[in-house]
C-alpha cells in the first residue's frame, strides 16, 4: 500500500521547477563573474605590454626586449592579484629608471652671464654635463635621481678675485654638484625663504657637496647672520686679490658697460688736493678686507672661513685647489694634469671639462686689458691699503704679499 502511494505521486509543478532554476543561475553567476575578473586582474593586457616593450626596445635593443616579454610571461602565469601584479610593473619601472640614469648623460647645467656684487661683474657660466661615477653606483636612491639638499660649502667673496675661475676649476671634483649662476639668496632674495633657495640647487647624491658662489655675500651686512641661521657649520670660501689689482679691475669693467663713466682718479679721491680716498666708492670700500671679516667673526670661527689667494689660483691654480679640496674635506683629485696655461688670455685653462674632450677657458669677458692709472695714484691706494692688509694677515694667518 506505501508502495503504491510513493509511486503515485505527482511530479513538481512547474513553477516550482522554474523557481529552483533561477536560484541555481542566481548562485552560479557571482561564481563565474569573479572567476573571469581574477583572469583580467592576474595577466597584463597585451596592448600595454605592446606598449611598455615597444619603448624598451629602443632604449634597450632586442636581447633586453626579450627579458621584458619573458619577465612577463613569468608575471602572468605566477601572480594571482591586482596588488602583487602591480607591484611587478612598478619594479620593472624603476629598474629600467635606475638603468636609464646610470647609462645616460646628466642633464646639462643652462649657463648665462651672471652679474656679481650689485649688478655690476659679468660672469660667464660654463655649461657641463657628465656620467656619472660608477662609485655611486650602490648609493643611489630607488630612482637613481638624488636629492637636493641645502649647500654645505659656499664661495662668499669677493668681485673681481676669481670667484668663477674657482667654481669652474671645482666642478671637475666628481664629489661636488654647485649651481652656475649666481643666487643671491642671502643678500637679495632671502624673502623667498629657504624653500626657494633649496630648489635652486642640483641633486646630489651620497657623498657629494652642494655648492654656491655669489661674491657679494662678503660684503652684505646681513649675509653672516642670515647663512648661520641656515647652518653654523656651513664652510666659507673666500678668494682674496691685491685689493688695488681689484679695484682697478672692477673699474675696468664698469668701464667696459659704461664708457662715459668718470675716470679712475676722479672716482678715488673725495678731493683729489687732499688725496682723501672716497671709501663709499664700492671699488675701494670691497677692499678693505679686514673690516668685513670682523663682521663675518661673529658668526663662524675662523676655521671654518678658506682664503684663496687669487694670485696663486692664476700662477699656481693646482696648489690653491688642493688646499680648498682639503678643507671641504675631499681627496686631491684635481692636479697639474687638469690645467694649461694660456698665454693668450693670461690665465690657466682645464685641459677638458667634466664629460668632455675638449679645453674650457673662461669667457671673453675674463682677463680685459686694464686702462693706464697714473702711478701716483696707485701708490696713494697702497699706502691707504697698507694698515688695512696687514691687520687682515695677522687674522687669517697668511701673508699675501700685496705690499711689495
């Protein structure tokens, strides 16, 4: 009799069928989407791989182009996640970046005449461009690209000393990164804040010194309080020059702007009966040495202040670099095999710049022809600067040998 029941029983409607299929298509369905996204997310698109391996190969060429597409591969058939996928495009990026960098030439350094102490010295700026040094190789960030950093070591003076010839003779050290043109941070541009200052510099790597010259900082009142707030440990560069030499050179190239300017004699002497020197005359005021050190005492001890004799850069240009690589603390890599001297323009010249082959003198403006002073009027200014030179000897140590 059970038996018999069990065995009438009607089949399910059809609506109850039609109900249990759509819950079934309701279940599989999340189950297929998710399965075809993971397989999206999981291999890289064939376009952008096109795309990334197309520019590999012209950098590159095909051997490399070959590793990408097996590294690829490799990606697509191990990684299960958006996550892990990205991070393998992101890898290869920087690897290649890191490449790039450490095969490429640095960027060039723009170069332009720049103006010292007030607008009146016109500088020219050598432009340089260079590999860089295998030994920075394992000390480069992810992106090889360094960073700019605030400068540790500043050339501070003075006009018409050698300032450039110093910063150019310099830049060959692998170890020093400076800027070419002139900042004037701390005597002109100091309201646009340290910030500012530092995104003037170039990046610099491990090791390496950021540096600067304006050579009217030794003679701006502010400039030894302003850079001691900066850093009290900052070293200062100072290249120093018979202070009558100077003058007469800082008036040759006023002259050479300015050919309807008064003469010479006229501009020293408030009243020339008298022979009373006009120490407001910038010229003559740049000079007197000693005065503006007193000033820059205050703030930094004499240890961390390098005088440069001008003279010596000119007749002995190794000698006066191997001191200023000692002070900043770096091996003496610049020697007599770097220079040349030019009889031409009476100066010494590299024998080739950083990154290139061939010789580098300083510009057409270095090295004019000095107007005829009347003698008696030079010797009145050494007997003005006599007192002054030698109390800036006893301070520094170092007899320059102005007075004979």
């Amino acid at each position: 009799m059970a038996f018999s029941r069990i065995h009438r029983l009607d089949p399910p409607s059809r609506g109850i069928s039609r109900r249990a299929a759509v819950m079934l298509c309701s279940l599989l369905a999340p189950l297929i989407l998710l399965h075809l996204l993971t397989d999206r997310c999981a291999s890289p698109s064939p376009a952008k791989e096109d795309s990334s391996l197309g520019r590999d190969s012209g950098l590159f060429g095909n051997s490399r182009t070959n590793k990408k597409r097996l590294a690829w591969a490799t990606v697509g058939s191990e990684l299960t996640g958006y996550g892990a996928a990205r991070r393998a495009s992101r890898a290869l990026a920087d690897d290649r970046s890191r490449k790039v960098f450490l095969q490429l030439p640095e960027e060039e350094e723009a170069g332009e005449d720049e103006e010292e102490g007030g607008g009146e010295e016109e500088e020219s700026t050598a432009a340089w461009s260079g590999k860089v040094s295998p030994r920075f190789a394992g000390k480069l960030s992810p992106l090889g690209e360094g960073s700019k950093k605030l400068p540790q070591a500043l050339i501070i003076g003075v006009k018409k000393g050698g300032t450039r010839a110093l910063l150019e003779f310099l830049r060959v050290h692998p170890d020093i990164r400076a800027v070419g043109a002139e900042p004037h941070f701390f005597d002109r541009n100091y309201d646009h804040g340290l910030d500012w200052y530092r995104d003037l510099m170039p990046k610099t790597l491990e090791g390496q010194i950021t540096m600067e010259k304006t050579p009217s900082y030794f003679v701006t009142r502010e400039a030894p309080a302003r850079i001691s707030a900066m850093s009290r440990d900052t070293k200062l560069i100072v290249v120093v020059r018979d202070p009558v030499t100077r003058a007469i050179s800082d008036y040759t190239q006023t002259l050479s702007k300015k050919p309807d300017i008064p003469s010479f004699e006229s501009l020293t002497f408030k009243n020339r009966t008298t022979g009373l020197i006009d120490t407001s005359w910038s010229a003559i005021q740049i000079g007197i040495y000693a005065k503006h050190l007193d000033n820059w005492l205050q703030y930094f001890p004499m240890e961390q202040i390098l005088f440069v004799s001008g003279e010596r850069l000119i007749s002995d240009p190794a000698g006066e670099l191997g001191r200023v690589q000692d002070f900043l603390g770096l091996k003496r890599i610049i020697t007599d095999k770097h220079f040349y001297f030019n009889q031409t323009k009476g100066f010494p010249c590299l024998k080739k710049a950083e990154g290139s082959s061939k010789p580098h003198c300083l510009g057409k403006t270095k090295g004019r022809t000095h107007p005829n002073i009347d003698p008696e009027v030079v010797q009145r200014l050494r007997d003005f600067y006599r007192p002054f030179n030698m109390k800036f000897y006893q301070m520094t140590g170092r007899f320059f040998g102005w007075n004979n």
